[in-house]
C-alpha cells in the first residue's frame, strides 16, 4: 500500500496556482523527488505535507488518513532544510537527543536511539563537538540524524545539499542513498537540481507551474520524456520542430524543416500531419570527420562552430549544411585529450533511426 497519497491538492496564493490538482502516491521505503525549476510548487507541495501550509482543495493521505486535522508537531513526519536548523549552542549528541527529551522518553531510550541515529550518520566520533566545529557535510549529517532519531515515517528533504559545494554534495548524495537503503525510511526530497534527482531517486515528479508534467523511474524520464518542457529540463537535448509524414508500427518518418527525412521510433497512435518536436540526446549524435556513418540512415553534412570542454567528454556545437545546429557529445577517454574536432572543421552528425523522440506537446 501507498505511504503517502496526494489527492487532487491545490494551493493558491491570491491569482497564483502554487499548486494545481496534484496526485500522486508514494510507496513504503521509496526515495521520491520533487523536482522542477524555481516557483514551480514543490516547496509549498512539501510544506503541506508537514503540515505547515494546508491546501485549498484535496487531500494528504498518510497510511490512509487523511491529515487535514493533524497539527505539523503531530505528524509522524520530519523535514531537514538545507539550512541545518541545528541549536548552535548545543553539541552534536545534544541536538540530536533534544526531540526524544522533549518527547520526555526514558533516558535509557534517549541514549541508546542518540547513538544508533549518530552511528547512521558516521558521526559517532563527533558527538561531542558543536556544530561550528563541523563541516557542511556534517553539519547536515546532523540534520538528518536529528530527523532519523523520531523514527519518522516520512522524512522530508528540502534541498538538503543546496548550501554545499560541488565535490561534498556528490559525496553526500552517495550518503543519502546509502542512508536511505540501509534506514530504510521513505524519502520525499525537493530538489532543482535534475542530475541530483536522476542519480538519488527511485522515482521523479518532474514538476512545471504548479502540475506534475511527468511521473516516472530516472531513466525513463531521461530516454521517453512526455513533452518538451521535461526533455528539455532533463539532461541537454536537441529539439527540432517536426511533422510526421508517414506513421508504421516499426518506424516513423518525420520532415525537418531544414534537414528533410529523418527517421524516429515508433509512436502509438501518431498519423501523418501530426505537428511536434524530434528530440535527439548529444550523447545520441555520433560526430565523426569522414562519411563512415552513411550505415545510419540519418546522416547530415555541416561545420564544427564551437565546443564546449567538460572534462570527461566534449560537447560539439554543429552547423548542419542547411543551417540546424545540433550537439553531439564525445568522450575524451584518451588521457590529456580535450577534442577531436576545432571550430570550422568538416564533420558528419548520424543517428540511429530507433535513437530519437517525436514529441507531440
Ligand atoms: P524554489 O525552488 O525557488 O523554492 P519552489 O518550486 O519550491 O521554488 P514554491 O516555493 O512552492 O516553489 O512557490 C511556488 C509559487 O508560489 C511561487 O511563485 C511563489 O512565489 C509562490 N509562493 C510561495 N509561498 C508564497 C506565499 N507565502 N505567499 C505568496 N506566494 C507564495
């Protein structure tokens, strides 16, 4: 059974749809995301859920009662923020034993739970410490042991990593999934960050003014996004308009102003007229400098403009003859290598015809 059911939930704030007939349920011991751009509701959707914002219509559901009547302080829910929200003049054991000792448990309960959240968390060396004497990383780590040691049903994440640099929050979103797989508990974590969202969680709510545009597994979100708005806030993508001319059960064929016949998958359903969008990964356009790629039926001359170095691969910016311009992406496995190709260098960009989307909105 669902954890957690969100029914029909809105939320206005005067004009404004914060947000706008949600549902989804989340399953017991699953990592689930909220992600989307800045204002797109997932705050105030995780806010009311902890109870602290109540929703204009709808429902929350929480192992199948309703939440409506049940104050925040009630709830078997807990929320890290991205601010910590720890007692600075209070040690690291102290914080984190402070919700048991205000829920005056026993004191042989208080330490053995103290510890075990501490040990979670690889804090057990710093119980004693205040949280100025702590990194960032840890300081969070204090959070959620905090949060771990009410043994919540739910534990609420709000851009947990938000306020850390790039190397910690890689090493921390590593913890969090260890964290999660070994407590257990269930995850509902906001984040804007769509690679923090692919690599953390078992399923996403992509989100977009107030809706749910997506509901699905990372990688699916990744290789069938429903629409432009998710294929082009997850990952990079190429998006060219296009109408589909010819519609089989193995293939469809698609004219793109500028680049003529390109051949996509099949869609269910699609007929010839139909207006939308091929939507092609980088990491799907093979580059190379000779036609070797002519095996591939979508094959097209044009002209290196620029690239973009990212360490582990290269991203090209191509000028098709007819004047599209595509990414293609390669990996620069050589040591020391920084491109294969340099600005107004001949190339060919080929895709295999099962690689690309047609996206109908
Ligand atoms: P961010 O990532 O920037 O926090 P978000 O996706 O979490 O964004 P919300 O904080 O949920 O977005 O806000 C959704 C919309 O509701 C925004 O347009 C915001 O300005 C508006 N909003 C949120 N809280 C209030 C409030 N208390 N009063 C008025 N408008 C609000």
């Amino acid at each position: 059974m669902a954890i957690l059911e969100i029914r029909n939930v809105s939320r206005r704030y005067a004009d404004l749809s914060a947000v706008d007939e949600v549902s989804f349920s989340v399953e017991a011991g699953e990592f689930f995301t909220l992600l989307g751009p800045s204002g797109c509701g997932k705050t105030t959707l995780l806010r009311m859920i902890a109870g602290f914002e109540a929703p204009d219509a709808g429902q929350i559901l929480l192992d199948g009662v309703d939440l409506a009547d049940t104050p925040p302080e009630k709830r078997p829910v807990h929320t890290v923020f991205q601010s910590y929200a720890l007692f600075p003049h209070m040690t690291v054991w102290d914080n984190i034993a402070f919700p048991l000792k205000m829920a005056k448990k026993p004191q042989e309960e208080i330490r053995r739970r103290a510890q075990e959240a501490l040990e979670q968390v690889h804090l057990a060396d710093k119980s004693s410490h205040f949280p100025h004497e702590l990194s960032g990383g840890q300081k969070q780590r204090v959070a959620l042991a905090r949060g771990l040691v009410n043994q919540p049903r739910l534990l609420l994440l709000d851009e947990p990593l938000g306020a850390l640099d790039a190397k910690l929050r890689e090493e921390m979103r590593g913890e969090l999934i260890d964290l999660q797989r070994e407590v257990g508990v269930t995850f509902v974590f906001v984040t804007h960050s769509q690679q923090e969202a692919l690599a953390l969680s078992h399923r996403i709510a992509v989100m977009n003014r107030g809706r749910v545009e997506q509901l699905d597994e990372p990688s699916r979100l990744y290789g069938y996004p429903a629409n432009r708005f998710v294929a082009d806030f997850i990952g990079d993508i190429n998006l060219m308009e296009a109408e589909v001319t010819e519609a089989s059960h193995s293939h469809l064929k698609l004219r793109v102003p500028g680049l003529g016949e390109v051949m996509a998958p099949p869609l269910p359903d699609a007929k010839a007229g139909e207006k939308g969008a091929l939507a092609l990964r980088p990491e799907q356009a093979r580059i190379s400098a000779h036609a070797q790629t002519a095996e591939l039926k979508n094959h097209f001359h044009g002209t290196v403009r620029g690239f973009l170095y990212l360490g582990d691969v290269t991203v090209y910016t191509v000028e098709l003859d007819n004047g599209v311009s595509m990414d293609a992406l390669l990996a620069n496995s050589a040591p020391g290598r920084a491109k294969f190709f340099d600005i107004g260098d001949d190339v060919f960009i080929a895709w295999r015809h099962d690689a690309g989307l047609f996206l109908r909105e």
